[in-house]
C-alpha cells in the first residue's frame, strides 16, 4: 500500500494505523468526532473493521457505525 495515498477509513485492515486527513460531513457531527479525537492530524488505529467498526486513537475506543466512515479519508502509516 502506498503511505501517500489517502483512502476511506473503510479501506483500512485490522490492526493498520492511520493519519487523519480529513473529516467530512454535517457540522456537528464533525465537531462531535473532534470532541472524541478524531479531527485532522490525529493518528489511529482500526481495532475492527466492518460496520461498526472499532478505532483506537489516543488511547481511548471509538465505534462508528453505518456510512460515518465514507466521510474520514485517512493516510495509512508504517506500524
């Protein structure tokens, strides 16, 4: 994989870590994923793929379900 692509978090596989790039979607609910850690330039990791699927970032859990991942594009970085 290519570490200067970005990618849906979707495309991601378990256990992979991610830079955010961007986030994506109705205001609050952007603001609502900052508030959790999960804004531009924090790193993560997909615990669980699929839907939901379970992230790791900044030492807490984080589940999204449904199509809220379509809006996170990600950076994938060496573990």
């Amino acid at each position: 994989m290519n570490l200067d692509t970005l990618l849906p978090l979707e495309y991601l596989r378990a256990g992979e870590w991610a830079d955010v790039a961007e986030v994506t979607g109705e205001p609050t609910w952007v603001s609502r994923l900052a508030e959790l850690g999960l804004r531009t330039g924090s790193r993560l990791r997909l615990l669980q793929p699929g839907w939901p699927c379970l992230l790791l970032i900044g030492g807490s859990r984080l589940s999204l379900r449904g199509e809220q991942g379509t809006q996170i594009l990600v950076r994938p970085v060496a573990g």
